[in-house]
C-alpha cells in the first residue's frame, strides 16, 4: 500500500466544469467500494494500476513485444493480443509504444507532486470560485491519501470539493470535514435491495453518513445517476423529492444522467464489459423533470 503521503492516481483534469463550482482541477484517485453496473470510470474500482489498450490506435507495429518483461504482447496475423493474467502494470510496453496505444491507467503520486498540478491553476480559481475535486472512484478509499491532499489545499487557500459514493465509516468523514467546503454526495437508489443489485451494496451506511453530515453542517449537493429503466422509478424520484424536503439546506440536487462511456474504458483495461443501458435523450429527461416536479421536487438541475 502507498505511503500516507503518497497515493495512487487515476487521472488529473485541468479546467473542469462539472465537479463543484467555477473551474476546478479534479483529482481521480484509484479504488472504490462499489460495483454500480452504469460506473463510467470502471478501471478506478481497483486500486492497482492497469494496462489499458487502444485496439484502434494500434499499428501492429509489434514494439510493445520485446519491451513486455512477462511476454504479454503478442502480434500475429495483424492482430495484437494481450496476457492480462501475466500483466503487472510496469509500463515499459507503454513506454516504447509509438502510437500511444498502451497506457498505463493509475500512477503513484505524493501530496506534493498532485498540489503542483492542482495549483497551477490558482489564479482561474480565485477568479471562479473553483478550486479542488477529489474524485474517483472513492476517494476514501485512500483516507490518509485524501485526508493530505485536502489539509495541503487548505492551507494553500484553495475551495475544497470531494464526489463521495458514502460508503466509508462516519469516522473517517467526522475527521476529514473541517478540510471540505462541499461534499457532492451520490445518492443512487432509493431501495435497499435494488441499490444492492445496481452497485453492490445496501444504502444503509449512506443515508446515515449523509444524515450524519448533514447534521455536522457540511455544504452538501446531491448527486443522483438516473439510468433510464433501472433506477429511475418512482419510488426513487419519490425518494430524491423527499431527500429535498428532509434536508431543505442542501447546496442543490444535480441528476447525473447515464452515458455509456465506461464500457469502452472496460473493454481497453480487459474488464467484464458492463451491460450497455439506454442514454437518456431530451425527451425522457423532461419526462423525469416531470415525475419530479409531480412529488413536489422543482429546484433540480438535470445535467
């Protein structure tokens, strides 16, 4: 496991939009306990690193073969294969790939290497009221990793912003929310036994975290996936229209619609493919505002 200073990252985004207000860098950290069947970041639920392959990239030019340590790569007949059992995520393959058809998704990175990259854009911050999202996976899936990186940004001045599935102890978010201007909190499902089904896990824990912290005082904006003809019923549009009315100083509702981005990134890291739902189009999102608006929800945002 890394160190408390250190962690592995999934990926930095510059001059994001949509994770908090103003413009933010956000921070995608590696692991997560869930399994939600929509994930569209499937290669963060593990910890360790992963080889991801870009098969339309690929010039079968047959570099990566002498370069793999473990005799992963094989190139025949116009076709590149891979041993995913004998892969250990060293990069080497990546590293002599022209194409940049091979790349390795998750590198260790300390506090201080990941706030360089975050404070480079210290001035759009100020300016816009953004600042730092840590997202992932679950970020507190790396507390010490996080609970760092937040304390760093603190001190720096810097907006503080974490996307939570709430799946961790309460212990762990009473220590880290003095150092987060704003939890952007999932709430998924509705039922328990079909939030188990959709990611693997009851709610239970969640919804206490999220009475929890919203107790505590935290600035919370709901986030909610609504995959059309999966867990968008109306029981949970029910359910998001009541969270409004049980907790009317929340920061906003968001609805985070489906979009089938994760099966690719899963098809390039060698992950079972998840099950490929339906996008929502303009139409069934008036339609959701509709069914919200109905149980007295009308303060939402539909992204």
């Amino acid at each position: 496991m890394p160190a408390m200073n250190s962690g592995i990252v999934l990926d930095i985004f510059r001059c994001s939009l949509h994770d908090g207000p103003g413009i933010r860098t956000a921070v995608f950290l590696k692991g997560c306990p869930l399994g939600c069947l929509w994930c569209h970041n499937p290669e963060s639920q593990a910890m360790a690193p992963v080889l991801s392959f870009n098969a339309e990239r690929c010039t079968r030019c047959g570099a990566c073969v002498p370069a793999c340590p473990n005799a992963c790569h094989t190139v025949q007949a116009n076709q590149h294969t891979i041993n995913r059992a004998a892969c250990t995520a060293c990069g080497q393959c990546a590293a002599v790939c022209p194409a940049n058809a091979l790349e390795i998704k998750g590198r260790l990175m300390t506090v201080d290497q990941v706030i360089a990259e975050v404070s480079k854009d210290a001035d759009y911050y100020r300016g816009s009221g953004g600042g730092l999202t840590l997202t992932g996976g679950e970020p507190m899936m790396q507390f010490d990793f996080t609970r760092a990186l937040l304390s760093a940004a603190r001190q720096l001045g810097i907006h503080t912003a974490i996307e939570t599935s709430g799946a961790a102890s309460a212990g762990h978010y009473r220590q880290i929310l003095p150092l987060i201007d704003l939890f952007l909190f999932d709430y998924k499902g509705t039922d328990p036994a079909l939030h188990a089904q959709h990611t693997g896990a009851s709610n239970g824990l969640i919804l206490q975290n999220l009475d929890m912290l919203y107790t505590a005082g935290a600035n919370i904006t709901l986030r909610c996936p609504l995959v059309p003809g999966i867990n968008d019923t109306d029981q949970h549009l029910a359910g998001i229209a009541a969270m409004a009315k049980r907790y009317p100083r929340l920061t906003g509702i968001e609805i985070m619609p489906y979009h089938p981005m994760g099966n690719e990134k899963a098809r390039r890291t060698g992950l079972p493919e998840p099950p490929e739902f339906t996008p929502a189009d303009a139409a069934i999102k008036a339609a959701w505002r509709v069914r919200l608006n109905a149980h007295g929800c009308t303060d939402v945002v539909i992204n």
